[in-house]
C-alpha cells in the first residue's frame, strides 16, 4: 500500500505519519517525508542542501526535478518495494504525474490519498507554537503537546528547536504556496482513493478517523490475498 498524507503546512501529517507506522508494527512501512529529507542535507551542509536552504527558509517549493531525483532515489530502495507512506509529497501536479509513472514503473498500486483539511487561521497558531527534536524530527508543540521534560524531547532527551521555516512570515508564504500550487494537487487524485478528515481536531481524533480507513483498506487486500 501506499499512503499519501496530504495537507497544508502544519495540518499533523508528521504526527500522523509516526502514529500510522505504529499501527502497522510489527510489520515495518518506511515513511517519506521530503521536507525532513531536506533539513538533513540542511544540516549536514551537502551541496542539495545549501542550494535548497534558500528556498526553503523563505517558505517556496525546491524545483520538481531536485524533488523528483530525490523521491526516485529513495523509494527505489528495497523497503520500499512493498510500499511506503509519503508525507508532504506531491506538492505540485507535475509531482504527482511523476509518482503515477513511479509506481506504475514498480508495479505498485495507486495511492490512497488522506487529506486532513485545516483552516489558515488554525494553522498559524499552531505551528507558531511548535517545536521539533533535530536529532528524531518528533514534533511537539507548547500548548497543546508538551514534552515531558520542558524544552526537551521524550525520546532521546535532544534540546528542542523552532524550525527556521516555522516563523510567522515563512508561514505566511508557506500557506501561500499550499493555496496556489499545492492543493491543486488534490483534483489529481479525485478519482482515486481518496479521504478527507477535518484536521482541525485533536491528534488522537483524527487518528482514530485514519485507522478507520485503513482497517477497511488493509481487510480488503487481505480478502484479495494481497499484502499491505
Ligand atoms: P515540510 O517539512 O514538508 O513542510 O517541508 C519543508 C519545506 O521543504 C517546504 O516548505 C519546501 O520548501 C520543501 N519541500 C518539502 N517537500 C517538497 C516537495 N514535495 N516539493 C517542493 N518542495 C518541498
């Protein structure tokens, strides 16, 4: 299977994606965010990283053929043959006609697609107050999902950070972008499995909504004799 978390910046795909390949456990799904896979070549100042970093801190999308590249490579490694979850890709149209031809290429199944929609004004506030471990990527956030420990992550006790693109005039730009490129994205996937939460809930809710579409998903293929 292949699951596609969709929404805007801030809308809990990354928190989502972490509760989902729990639920799957002990059968092992790898989990793609693109934009962590950024922050990493960020932060380890590979040439990808400093020739994105620009972009990314002022809240645009990094050019298709950079994210594309960087897609095929990863999913063509071997945990991804039986599927995989993607977070915050496709952002684009052309990226999502590119993920056709690659899982046709590999003979996967069309995404299911899981949209949490999110009002602007909610994801402000939210991801003002967010905070990230650098070391794991685990978000958290000050007023609604504290660490522990103030300032610290729960699992390996790394100081937290604010993302650099986690400032209210990169939001701003970021919500811009989802708004005008990335939620034409969505009529791509019309005809295909497609399900639509309201993100503006609390993280547990809509995990529930989620595992309910995927319990159902999961019971199918296994009537069919397919795998996840
Ligand atoms: P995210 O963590 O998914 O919010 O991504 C952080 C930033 O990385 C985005 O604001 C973009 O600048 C860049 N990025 C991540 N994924 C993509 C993508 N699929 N296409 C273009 N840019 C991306």
């Amino acid at each position: 299977m292949v699951i596609l978390l969709f929404g805007p910046p801030g809308c809990g795909k990354g928190t989502q994606a972490r509760l989902i390949l729990d639920w799957f456990k002990p059968r092992i799904i790898p989990s793609i965010s693109t934009g962590e896979m950024l922050r990493a070549e960020m932060a380890a100042k590979t040439p990808l990283g400093l020739k994105t970093q620009a972009i990314i801190t002022a809240g645009g999308l990094v050019s298709d053929d950079i994210i594309n590249e960087i897609l095929c490579a990863r999913i063509s490694q071997p945990d991804c043959a039986e599927g995989f979850l993607l977070d915050g890709y496709p952002r684009t149209v052309e990226q999502a006609e590119y993920l056709d031809k690659l899982l046709a290429a590999r003979g996967l199944p069309p995404p299911v697609v899981i949209h949490l929609d999110v009002p602007s004004h909610v994801l402000i506030g939210r991801m003002i107050s967010r905070r990230q471990c650098p070391k794991c990527g685990r978000m958290f956030n000050i007023l609604t999902d504290r660490p522990k420990v103030p300032g610290r992550c729960d699992d390996d006790d790394t100081p937290l950070i604010v993302r650099k693109d986690d400032r209210e005039d990169v939001i701003t730009e970021r919500l811009k972008t989802y708004k005008e490129v990335t939620r034409a994205v969505l009529s791509h996937y019309e005809s295909a499995q497609h399900f639509q939460i309201s993100g503006d809930r609390s993280a547990a809710y809509i995990f529930e909504e989620i595992t309910k579409i995927l319990e159902g998903i999961v019971e199918g293929e296994r009537y069919q004799g397919g795998g996840i």
